[in-house]
C-alpha cells in the first residue's frame, strides 16, 4: 500500500513537472515574438531541440519556419545553428542520411562565415551521427576533431561535452580506463564550472564502467547521487536513466527483488511524463528479465506485452527490439509454449547481425542450439509413437483375421508377426539413425557458427579496439606535437592513415566472416562504402560505380568468394590512386551467359606492361583470380590509361 500511494505521488509530480515545462516553453515562445532577430533565433532553436524529444513532428515545424527567417534575415550563425538543429531532428528520427547531409551543410556554412563554435558543434554533431550507427572508429575521429576546435576558440565548459562523448565510445569499444579517464575529465569541468544538470549525466556513465570493472559497491553510491542530484533539479531524463542503471546493478549481483520496484518506476514515470519514453523498452527488457530469472513468467508476460506496444510506437529501436523479442521467446519457452517462443525466437534471429555483440551472439547461440536440439527430441518423439501405434494396429487386424484359422495356419501367423515386427524395428532403427545423424549435423553447425562468431568478436573487440587506440593515441601525439618538426607529424599521419586503413580491412573481413553466403546486393554496398572512402580519400579523382541492371540482385557467392572479389577491386583502385594519377576511375560488373566480367580502368599516366616488373599488388590480383577459376587481362599505354579486365566463369561461382 505505501509502494503504490509512493507511485500515485510521483506520477503526480511527473505529471505536475511536465506541465511546468510546457509553460516554460509556452512562455519562451511568447517572448520570442517581441525579441530581436538573434535572440528569437536562439530561443526557436532551443525549443526546437526540446521538441525533437518529446514532440517531433512539431520540432520539425517549428526548426522549418525559423531556418527560412533566419534565411530571410541573413543571419548566418543562425543559420548555421538551426541547420544543425535540424539535422539531430533527423538523426533522433533514425534517418541517419539526410541528418549527415544537414550536419555537413551546417559544417561548411560555420566554415564559410568564420563561426568556430557552429563548427565544433557540426562536428561533433557528425561523430554522434556516425555513433548512432555502429561507426565507432569515425565517431571518435569527430568527438576528437570537435574537442580541438573548441579548445582553439571555444568556450572551455564545451570541452566536457565533448570529452564526455569520447568517453561513451571507447566505452562501446570496451576500453574500461580509457573511458573512465574522459568521463572523469567531463566530471571535473562540469563541477568547476558548476553545470549542475550534467553532472549526473557523467556519474552515471562512471559508474557503468565501474560496474563493468567489478566495483560494484563504488557504482552502487555513485548511481545513487546521480539520482538524488537529477531528482533535485526536476532532470526526468537523467533520473530515470540512472534508475535504470542501478536496477541493472542489483540484477547482475541477483539481487532482482531490489532491481522489480525500481524498473517499474522508470517504466511508469517515463510513460506517463512522455520523457525518454522510447527508453521505458529497456526498461521493460529488464524487468521481464528480473520476473523471469524469479520464475513469475505470467507477470513477465504483462510487461512484454507492454514492451511491444512501445516498439510499435518506436519501430526504429533495432536493439532493444532484439533484446525484447529474445526475452519474449524465452518467456514463452518457460511458459510451455514452444510454437510463439520459436517465432519470436525468429523475429530476435532476423536482426541479430544489427545488433551484434559479446553477450547477445553468445546468448542466441546458444538458445538457437537448445531449440533445435529440443524440436528434433520431439520429432524423434513423435515417430515412435506413430510406429507403436502402427504396429498395434497391425497386431490387432491380424489377429481378427486369422483368430479362427487352424494350428498351421497359427503358426504360419506367428511367423508372419514376428516378420512384421522386425521388419518396423528396423524402419524404426533407421528413422532413429536418420534423426540421430541430423541432430549431430545440427550442433556440428551450431559449433562452426558459435567458432566464427568467437572468431570475429575476437577480431572485434581486441584487435578493432587496439588498432582504434593506436590511432587515438597517433591523433593526440599529433595535437601535442603539433609545433614539433614536420617530419615527425608526417610519419604520424603515414601511421594514423594506415592503422585507419587496416581497421577498415579488419571490418571487411569480419563482414565477410559473419556471412554464409554474400548476394551482388551486399557486395553493391561494400563496393559503394569503399568508393565512398576512395572518393574523400582523392577528392580530385572522379569515381564511377556500376553494376549491370540485368544482373540478379539475388545472386550469391561464397564468404572466400565474394571477400576475393571485393579484395580485387579494392588493390585496382588503390593501384591506380597509388600510381597512375587519374582524373577517372571507372568499375564495371556485367555478366553475359558464361561468366561474370569486372573491368577497373582509369585515364591516368599508364606503363609499360613489358618491362614494368609486376609488384605485390597485381600478383595479389592474380593470385586471387587464380583462386576463383578465372582469367585477367591488363592493358596499358603509356599517358593514355589502364584497363584490368577480370573474367569469372559462372561454374566457378
């Protein structure tokens, strides 16, 4: 009765805070119509950010109309800050294109007109983009870009911002210390200059990387002056994060009976207050988990049920999506219900590779192995039983049959029994032989896969994570050494560009690694994305990407297969970046009925293909040629080009 009369009062103060809000930003409207151009701007640019989170569609209204005056006005920083403003709009919105469009137009605008503050806030605008989307390694290039550009004109509180942001990615990348290190760093600004409604923010993200190191007791009282501070100053958003992150505390060290009442209170004050509501999901993650691991699944049901009406609301939310539909499914497994716990165990399956990591591919693994071990018992189940029964039947007919027949005939009927009887026992060994091997063919499958997720979360998390260190730590020898002689910050910007470079090979090949089967759809994007890289790499060089209508998206090849093909185009074009100085770059994909054609040709200074002794890329090229079956062709003369024409017949793939 006082846990329920606590919630009555805090949803009253939820609802009661909300309101005070409204009237706050109903009052800032009105005093931005009488207010000159800048501050008007400044006001409609706040609460156009407070709407992206809790009315977006208004946000978008409300950003338009005020970037067309600002237009009207020529007010270029604010234009320039609205522009940015509108790209979180879409990047909030999960349309992570068009708010990079925006970002950069911001950027260049900042740049154009001098405002370095803009800047630096498009910028990290970017790396938070770039976050959102997996991109850890070009998020941290952004968050450190920012961080310089404010340090040289910027206010020093902005620095916290940006070292929080660093923090957070090396914080995804699992680099604990390097992560508590920046987050004490944004603390400490955000204390000295006495930014009383971010701190809690910071002692939140420290106490997560404390729990991750094991200090469970210093994260305990860390979460819980997040919490009081945040509660203090009427921050909803970081109160029920906080929440969150102690409720996650005490179910990591089981103790979920403390976890239940504090999940329960996020989820219902996110709700009803509409604050962060799209994170009342992960909240209801864990409580379904806590319900679960108690053994109530009825009530861990109820708040599923809850969760994916959330997730209609915010169909974007792929993690917690997977997350929920692998709860539901072992909700469901537990509940005796194997028909819905394997659909939903379907659903988690489909996005599974979105949301890779550690803990969630070990977790799928090893329930994808149970359910097919648990479906093929109960099939092998079934075929006994139908055997049994067919047997019965044979038994019984021929008894009704034969009953009145003489002695002779009695025995011949025994005869023909026992003949029958053997006769099932061996279908029925050889049913149970087929099942047996099916199921060893099954977890030898599970093993193979479990080993190549093993593999690349290997290639992931320690090498990715080191190589994305030794270009961190290149980049800050860079800013520190940024008065010392060019040599030594040329052979740093050789080592950054080439760690950058291996980090983007290591993701090709555990892209590679993770796919059974790679269509000419996946290799059109990789292909695209490297492009794209090649195309900011040589701005001066014009690149040209096809890939003939006529042939089937749906075409396949192998993992070895499609990763040696890209790996053909990627050492052409960079062979001819390296030396042909082109103006063009042209790659081609066609088929006709016997093989699939590559052709790579550019218009630059060209070679003697006689006397030029072949290097390690082209023999790379053969080689791998080789390895699929096919032929190469390269010409070249001299200032007019080269063409590389790789041909792979269609047996071979």
């Amino acid at each position: 009765m006082k846990f329920q009369l606590f919630c009555v009062f805090f949803l009253l103060s939820l609802v009661l805070c909300a309101q005070n809000q409204e009237r706050e930003i109903d009052s800032l409207l009105e005093v931005a119509k009488t207010a000159n151009d800048s501050t008007r701007f400044a006001i409609l640019n706040d609460v156009g950010f407070y709407y992206i989170f809790n009315k977006p569609e208004k946000a978008k209204e409300l950003l338009n109309r005020a970037l067309t005056d600002a237009q009207n006005t020529s007010d270029q920083y604010s234009i320039a800050r609205l522009t940015n403003t509108y790209g979180i709009y879409y990047d909030v919105s999960g349309k992570f294109d068009s708010a990079q469009f925006y970002f950069r137009k911001a950027l260049d605008l900042s740049k154009v007109n001098g405002v370095k503050s803009i800047e630096a806030r498009a910028t990290n605008s970017l790396g938070m983009s770039h976050w959102n989307q997996g991109k850890y390694q070009e998020a941290l290039d952004y968050f450190f870009q920012a961080l310089a550009l404010n340090r040289q004109s910027g206010e020093p509180i902005n620095d916290a911002k940006y070292l929080n942001n660093i923090g957070l990615i090396y914080q995804e990348l699992n680099l604990v210390d390097k992560a508590l290190e920046y987050h004490y760093q944004a603390l400490e600004l955000r204390k000295q200059y006495k930014v009383v409604r971010d701190i809690p923010k910071s002692l939140n993200n420290i106490a997560i990387n404390l729990q991750d190191k094991g200090d469970f007791d210093e994260a305990e009282k860390i979460l819980k002056e997040a919490i009081t501070i945040s509660e203090e100053n009427n921050d909803l958003a970081t109160y029920f994060e906080s929440s969150h992150s102690l409720a996650r505390l005490y179910q990591e060290l089981d103790r979920n009976e403390e976890a239940i009442p504090i999940l329960k209170k996020a989820i219902e004050g996110r709700i009803s207050s509409g604050v962060d509501k799209v994170g009342a999901i992960a909240s209801v993650n864990n409580i379904a988990e806590a319900y679960l691991d108690t053994g109530n699944v009825k009530q861990a049901l109820t708040y599923l049920a809850l969760g994916e009406e959330l997730l209609e609301e915010f169909p974007d939310e792929k993690v917690t999506s997977f997350e929920l539909y692998y709860c539901l499914s072992r909700a469901h497994f537990m509940n005796n219900n194997p028909t819905l716990g394997n659909a939903y165990f379907v659903k988690a399956l489909e996005i599974k590779d979105a949301v890779f990591s550690e803990k969630n591919a070990a977790t799928v693994a090893d329930l994808e192995t149970k359910y097919n071990v648990a479906e093929n018992e109960k099939q092998l189940a079934e075929t006994r039983a139908y055997l049994a029964e067919t047997e019965l039947e044979v038994e019984q007919r021929n008894v009704m049959i034969y009953g009145g027949v003489a002695l002779v005939a009695i025995f011949a009927l025994i005869g023909y029994l026992f003949f029958s009887r053997q006769k099932m026992k061996n279908k029925q060994l050889q049913k149970e032989s087929e099942l047996r091997e099916a199921l060893a063919r099954i977890e030898t499958q599970n093993r193979l896969q479990e080993q190549r997720l093993r593999i690349s979360r290997d290639l992931h998390d320690n090498i990715g994570a080191q190589l994305t260190f030794v270009t961190s730590s290149v980049d800050n020898l860079k800013y520190g050494l940024k008065d010392e002689q060019k040599e030594v910050g040329e052979k740093l910007e050789t080592i950054s560009a080439f760690t950058t470079q291996t980090i983007y090979e290591l993701r090709d090949t555990i892209w590679a690694m993770n796919k059974n089967d790679i269509t000419i759809e996946d290799m059109q994007v990789r292909i695209a994305n490297f492009i794209d890289r090649a195309r900011y790499a040589a701005a001066s060089v014009l690149f040209n990407f096809e890939i003939d209508p006529s042939l089937s998206v749906n075409k396949t090849f192998s993992s070895t297969e499609g990763m040696n093909l890209y790996r053909i185009i990627q050492e052409s074009v960079n062979n001819a970046l390296k030396y042909a100085q082109p103006k063009h770059i042209d790659v081609r994909i066609s088929e006709d009925k016997t093989q699939l054609l590559v052709v790579i040709s550019d218009d630059g200074c060209g070679f003697d293909t006689v006397s030029t002794p072949k290097g390690n890329g082209l023999l790379n090229i053969e080689k791998r040629v080789h390895d699929l079956g096919g032929f190469i062709k390269l010409t070249s003369e001299i200032d007019k080009g080269t063409t590389v024409i790789v041909s792979l017949p269609k047996t071979s793939i």
